[in-house]
C-alpha cells in the first residue's frame, strides 16, 4: 500500500508539471476541437471511465496517419506519455505476451496487461490491453474481463475549416476494479488515484495535437500493412486475443 500512496503523491506531482506545460503551449499540427469525460463506479466497484477528444488535421496528413503502424505507433505514444508524465518513476515492461505498468523496477508491478489487440477498418481503429492484475487491481477484477482501449474514429470534413478532416480519439478503461476502492475507500479512490487518471489522460490527448507518434517497441506492423490487413473494430467480448 505504501507504494501505491507514493505513486499517487507522485502522480500528483507530475500532474502539475503536465498542466504547466499545457499552458505554455506546444506546437501544433493539429486542432483540438472539444474534449470529454465520463467516469462512473457501480455498486460492485467496477470503474468505467472515458476521456476523449476530437481533433481537426489537414486532410493529406490524417491518410498518411489511417494505417496499421500508425495506430501501433499511436499505442506506444500513450505509453510514452504516462512515463514522461511520472518524470520517468512509471515504466512499461514489455514481453511477447504481456505489458507490465510498474513503478520503478519490476517487483512493483502496477498493472499487467495481456498484449494488445489490433482492430481497424477504413472509419476506426482500435487498441486494446485486457487487465490481467497489479498493486492497482482488486482480486475481483483478476479475470481478463477489465480493459483499457484507445479508439480512433474518423468523422468526416470540418465544416468551419476547408480541407481539414476530424477524428474522435477516446480513452476508455472498463470493469477495472481498483484495489484502493475495495480496500480502503471508493471516495479515496475518487479523490486520487481516478482523479489523477483523468488529468493525465486528458495531457495525453492534449499532446496528439503535435501529431508526433512514438516509434514501436515491438514493430507487430513494421513491415508494410494495409488496413484490410487488420480485423474489423468489435466489441471487447467478441475480440479474439492476438499478442503482437
């Protein structure tokens, strides 16, 4: 437990860095349009929570950006973001099978995914990483059912803005069970550890207006690959599990 009040002193902390920076602007290839958030805890202590945001880009480019390595890319720079916005405490080990979240060194294992799932069409594009446990994570949610997942739609021309494209990017975590709100309190939980996920999320979405994507750690599409190449976007429940 100790590690995991430190994490969120530490979370505190970079939080304001992120906010910071965002004041002071970055340079922008992109237009963020309007951001969103949802975060709900049921009854059983299950959280579902969603940020998004819609960004405008010239129409050139967003082709350029709708392929398999691109959406890989885009998976890798949410990664990036979280380790920059912990000053580097927070890292991701990665394995053919797994992505491990953890604080430090690896003992402090945080969050441990399943590796990612791939799915895209020529209208969306999805990653997801089921949970499979972590410091972070309730016993009642060690069952692969939780998951984190970044979708990427595109929405057709910018009605104010000749030749731009808008794309709806959304970062959604579902049936995760936090371990502070089962062990402690559900209003801890609310008051730290969603309130600093939601803060981050939101940095990160804020910086994909740079459009400056993380190169792959494990170049599943490095080679070249076509859209059609990739299953169409599903449900969670019905995604067939594809370590890359």
């Amino acid at each position: 437990m100790a590690a995991v009040l430190a994490l969120f002193a530490l979370f505190a902390a970079a939080a304001v860095a992120v906010r910071r920076r965002a004041r002071r602007g970055w340079p922008a290839r992109a237009r963020i349009v309007s951001a969103e958030d949802n975060t709900t805890l049921d009854v059983h202590g299950a959280v579902r929570s969603t940020q998004a945001a819609e960004l405008t880009l010239p129409a050139a480019e967003l082709e350029q950006l709708w392929s398999p390595p691109q959406l890989e890319r885009l998976a890798r720079t949410y990664w990036r973001f979280l380790s920059r916005a912990t000053l580097g405490f927070v890292r991701v080990d990665y394995s053919e099978t797994q992505r491990t979240v953890v604080l430090l060194r690896a003992p402090l294992r945080l969050l441990r995914f399943q590796a990612p799932e791939y799915e895209m069409d020529g209208e969306r594009g999805i990653v997801r990483w089921r949970i499979e446990d972590g410091l972070l994570v309730a016993k009642a949610g060690r069952h692969g059912d939780g998951y984190l997942q970044i979708d990427v739609r595109r929405c057709g021309p910018a009605d104010d803005a000749p030749g731009m494209q808008r794309i709806h990017v959304e970062v959604e975590v579902a049936n995760f069970y936090p371990a502070i709100a089962h062990s402690i309190s559900k209003h801890l939980y609310r008051w730290t550890q969603s309130a600093i996920h939601v803060l981050v999320t939101h940095g990160f979405l804020r910086s994909l207006a740079r459009l400056d994507l993380a190169e792959s750690r494990v170049g599943r599409f490095a080679a070249p690959q076509h859209v059609a190449d990739v299953p169409d976007p599903g449900e969670p429940a019905d995604s067939p599990t594809r370590p890359v």
